[in-house]
C-alpha cells in the first residue's frame, strides 16, 4: 500500500488519544487505505450492521498531518453522534 510513513503512527496516536478523551461503547479499528478505495473521500466511518464494531478509514491522500487529523476527528465525531455514548458527560456540550 502506497502511503507516507508518518500516516500510520499518527493514526495509531490520534486513536489512543480519542479512545482516552471521547471514549466509544464499541470497539473501532482505524485504517489507513489507497485513495482509490475510498474514492474522492479522505475519510470514512463505517458501522457494522450489528453495531457492535466499526472502523474508521482515511485516505492515504491525505498529504498533511493537519488534513489526516481533521478527516480522523471528523470521522470519530460520526462514531460519537450514531448513539454509541452511553455516558452523557462525555457527550459533546454537556
């Protein structure tokens, strides 16, 4: 797979980072894939049909550390808004 080598140990701390600061009830998986897979997207949440587990794919597009961060945050914001908080202090705005 194409990419930088910063793309992943970035991924890997934004999630250790968000787990810790905006936990989710469910475990999600972070990956980075080709462009082409995702089309013209950098990022993409993805909820299994059981809602039991997701993953967050980003773009190996994603050509600055500040676009990967965006696009992670961005997608950790869907997972945190698709009722998978169960604790409402840690919910946004409260």
């Amino acid at each position: 797979m194409a990419g930088k080598s910063w793309q992943r140990p970035l991924l890997a701390k934004l999630r250790r980072w968000a787990t810790k600061n905006f936990p989710i009830e469910i475990p999600v998986r972070c990956y980075m894939r080709p462009a082409k897979r995702l089309e013209s997207l950098y990022g993409l949440f993805d909820l299994n049909d059981d809602r039991e587990s997701a993953k967050i794919l980003i773009s190996d597009s994603c050509n600055s550390k500040s676009q990967l961060i965006y696009t992670f945050i961005e997608e950790w914001a869907h997972a945190r808004t698709m009722n998978l908080v169960t604790d409402p202090t840690t919910q946004a705005g409260v």
